[in-house]
C-alpha cells in the first residue's frame, strides 16, 4: 500500500498540543514564509488595522507579525482551547492588541463572531487539516465574505507539489486548485508568491507548503 503524506493531529489533548509546538518551532523555511507575508501586509494598504488569524496555534506568526506591524489589532481564531493558552502565553506582550475566538471552521460560523472590519486574513499550515477542497472552499468564501473591498487574504499552507507521484492527503491539494477556487469565489490578483522546502521523493508532512495571495 502506498504511504500517504499527511499527519493525524490530536489538538484538542493539552499534552499533544504542548508536543507539537516545542516540535515545530519555526524552521529558517518558515520563517520566510512568515516573513514573505509580513512583506505583503507592509506593502498592501489595509483597509482596516484588523488582522485575523484562522488556526492561531502557537502564535508563532502572530507574534513576529505584531512585533513588525506595531499599528495593528489582531484576532486568533483555532478550535483548540490548548492551542489557544499556548498563543496567549505566547503574546503576553501583546494582550492590548489581540483578543482570541475558540471556533470550528467548518462546523461554526467563525465569520459572524469576528470583530470587523478586517482589514486582512491571513493563515498558516492550517486549512489542509479540513479534510479537502470543499472545506477549504467553505473557509476560502468565508474569507470572501468578511474581508472588504481592498481585503487581503494570504495562506501558507501545505500542497501536493507538482511532479510528484506520491499520494497525499486530501487537504493538500495544488496550487493550481487552489487559485481556481479563489478565483472562482470572487477574489482577484490571485497569485502563488513562492514554494517552500520543496520534496518530491521522500518528503515529511512538514515539507511542501506554499504562500498563496488573493485581494478584494
């Protein structure tokens, strides 16, 4: 049978949560991604200082984010109540600027609690975790619906890179998909900005991940 490149996840156990957060301390590949969307949100006139986060985890981007962008408010948003004391201990520092909303992205209506107007949503190695493109669609027209004229949306997330023959989860899927269901729900200038710790062989659930940009 073959291997399938994915990862089981049990986010909702403290202990498990705790484990993967010290494991995946961003690598110097990750830190260019965050830093690549960061670059995005300097250089796009937001319409709104409101930044929300779908899948906070850790706070790893939250934190370099709000340390590089001193003028804007921040929502976290994760189904995990242990993911979420992680990100607040995490972003102490930052308790005036960031409030965090426990939701499930598919099942509630994450879209509806958030504190608008939003200027920008952004989201890292989360969505592949819904289960595939119809999830990641239902998230993707959330986004639409939230974000204003001159929104931003940005994810970094894992992929199925093209030239691989291996199989791989449903939720990671192409880019290629993934702009055309971006394109599809009314977004524009809808682009890849750059492919991370790309493996084509032998890869782990950690490699592949790409930075997708759409506007409104």
């Amino acid at each position: 049978m073959a291997r399938m490149i994915g990862a089981q996840h049990e986010f909702h156990d403290a202990q498990y949560a705790r484990n993967w957060a010290a494991k995946f301390d961003p690598t110097p590949e990750r830190l260019k991604l965050f830093d690549m969307m960061i670059a995005q949100l300097k250089s796009h006139p937001l319409s709104a200082p409101h930044v929300v986060e779908l899948g906070i985890g850790p706070g790893y981007l939250a934190s370099r984010l709000l340390d590089a962008l001193p003028r804007v408010t921040y929502e976290g948003i994760d189904f995990s109540e242990p993911m979420l004391e992680l990100a607040a201990l995490r972003l102490q520092k930052f308790s005036g600027r960031i409030r965090f909303t426990q939701a499930n992205l598919i099942a509630d209506k994450w879209e509806q609690v958030m504190r608008p107007p939003v200027g920008a949503v952004v989201s890292t190695w989360a969505l592949h975790d819904l289960g595939g493109e119809v999830s990641t669609e239902r998230v993707y027209r959330g986004c639409r619906a939230v974000l204003p004229s001159g929104g931003i949306f940005l994810n970094g997330d894992f992929i199925r890179p093209d030239g691989t023959e291996l199989e791989f989860e449903p939720g990671r899927f192409s880019v290629e998909r993934h702009v055309d269901l971006l394109s599809r729900l009314g977004f524009h200038a809808v682009e890849c900005l750059g492919v991370f710790d790309i493996e084509l062989t032998n890869p782990t659930p950690a490699q592949n991940y790409a930075c997708l940009k759409a506007l409104t």
